[in-house]
C-alpha cells in the first residue's frame, strides 16, 4: 500500500545520513510480497559491511516501521 511505501521511505531518509557519512547511499526500489527492496549506492557497492548494514541496521528499523516486513534485498544493477 502507499501507506507501507511512505513508511519505507521514511525509514531509508532516516539512515541515509549514517550511510552517506561513509560515501555511500541508499535508494528505494520497491516493496512487493511484505519484502523491501533498496540499491545501495556509492562506497557501499563492494563495502565488505555491506551485509551487516542491511541485516542490522537497515532491516532491523524498517522491521520496527513495518512490523509485517519480511526482509531487505539489495538489488544489485
């Protein structure tokens, strides 16, 4: 719903600063079958954190938003 869709929104402008702090940046893709999907950017392609900040920080505040939320896959292009 646009409903969800703002809330991951939201969530993601709350962590761009940390992740554009250390170069990099996130973008949302979509939200489809109670799963997000972001595109990380910048100094995060290839970062070998990379799993770490989407399990534990990204996933864990967009879990506390939206509690139905499965998980986060980052769609690499």
């Amino acid at each position: 719903t646009n409903d969800t869709v703002d809330k991951c929104l939201e969530v993601l402008e709350s962590i761009r600063p940390f992740l554009n702090a250390d170069g990099g940046d996130i973008e949302f893709v979509k939200y489809e079958d109670d799963y997000l999907f972001v595109k990380l950017l910048g100094a995060c392609v290839g970062c070998s954190f990379i799993d770490y900040t989407i399990e534990d920080n990204i996933y864990e505040s967009v879990k506390e938003a939206i509690p139905t939320c499965k998980g986060v896959i980052n769609v690499e292009i």
